[in-house]
C-alpha cells in the first residue's frame, strides 16, 4: 500500500512540475533530497553505533541484567503471566530502556528476541496477552530523551535541537499511559468475560 501511496505521491509532483513548466526544479529538488537523504543516513549511523555500542558494553558489564532486575516491578505490573525468571524479561526491559532514550533502532533486536521468546509460550495460532502488551507498550514509546528526534533535527539546522524534550515527554508519556490503561482494560474484560 505505501508503495502506491509513494508512486502517486512522485508522480504527481512531476506532473505538477509537467504542467507548471518547472521540471528542471523537481529535477534539482530529487537531487538535493538524495544528497540529504545520505547526510541524514550517515548522522543517524553514526548515533546508532554509538548507542547500540553502549548497550553491548552495558550488557558485557552485567547493567542490562541490573536493570532488568530494577523494573521488575513495572514488568510485572505489565506483564502478571510472567514469572520472575521468565528469559522474555530481559530482552524486555531492554526494549523499553532503548525506546525512552529514543533509540527505536537500536530497540529493535531485543524487541525481536523477546518475542520470539513470548511466541514459545503460546502453543495456539494467535498472540499471547503478554505479547499484545509489549507491542502495544512499544507502540507507545515512552522517551524520556528522543535522541533520534535531537538528531534529526539537529542535522537540519534547528537552533535548539533538544527542545523537544518537553513535548515529546508529554506525547508518548500520554501514549503510553493510554497503551497501559487500554491493555489493563482488556485484561479486566477478559477476566469478566470469562475468556
């Protein structure tokens, strides 16, 4: 779908630079766009490295399994199925660590492992309660530092790059406080419902 969404989106901006005689503009402004595209990929690899590098040291170091430990209550306030020495709670916690310093990227591989892990425990064809409420958790993202976001808007020329801050803390603070209450809701219809 997005790949219809993308041609029409190109094509129509080269129809409307067809009819408005400026085809040499859409021209120059595909070839910046690229350049920036590069730009963009090289900043962001750099801050990727660099943070996926500090989470490798801290889980050599033994932190992850610290922190691990430190959220387990607000792991076992989100997840109630899992016991204490569940292997999905580490990947877990590492997850959500990355995805509050807005390291969505570096969020990925241990949101891919602690699925997997949650995906052994359901014999069925469907998902589990605890695997919908991590997706719908890190849907939510809580970031306390987007560092992604800083990046961006960083490399492209904003005079004060970290005042997001605030904003992005009350939007996915909200997000995820409606993630929480929406999947507690669920569990508590469940529960009545007898299912």
């Amino acid at each position: 779908m997005l790949n219809y969404l993308w041609s029409f989106m190109i094509l129509a901006g080269i129809m409307w630079g067809a009819a408005n005689n400026t085809l040499d503009v859409v021209t120059q402004s595909i070839l910046d766009s690229a350049g920036d595209a590069v730009k963009l990929c090289l900043t962001m690899a750099g801050i990727m490295s660099f943070w996926c590098g500090i989470l490798e040291i801290g889980n050599r170091a033994g932190l992850i399994e610290w922190l691990a430990e430190k959220m387990s209550p607000i792991l076992s306030f989100l997840f109630p199925e899992l016991e204490k020495d569940h292997p999905a709670r580490v990947p877990i916690a590492v997850n959500m660590v990355a995805n509050m310093l807005g390291l969505g990227m570096a969020a990925t591989p241990a949101g891919l492992l602690a699925m997997k892990l949650l995906g052994q425990e359901t014999r069925q064809n469907r998902a589990s309660d605890a695997m919908c409420t991590f997706l719908i958790i890190n849907i939510s993202s809580l970031q306390l530092v987007p560092v992604s976001m800083i990046a961006y808007r960083s490399q492209y020329g904003s005079e004060n790059p970290a005042a997001i801050l605030g904003p992005a803390l009350i939007a996915t603070g909200c997000s995820t406080l409606a993630a929480v209450i929406f999947c507690k809701l669920v569990r508590l219809w469940k529960v009545v419902a007898g299912k």
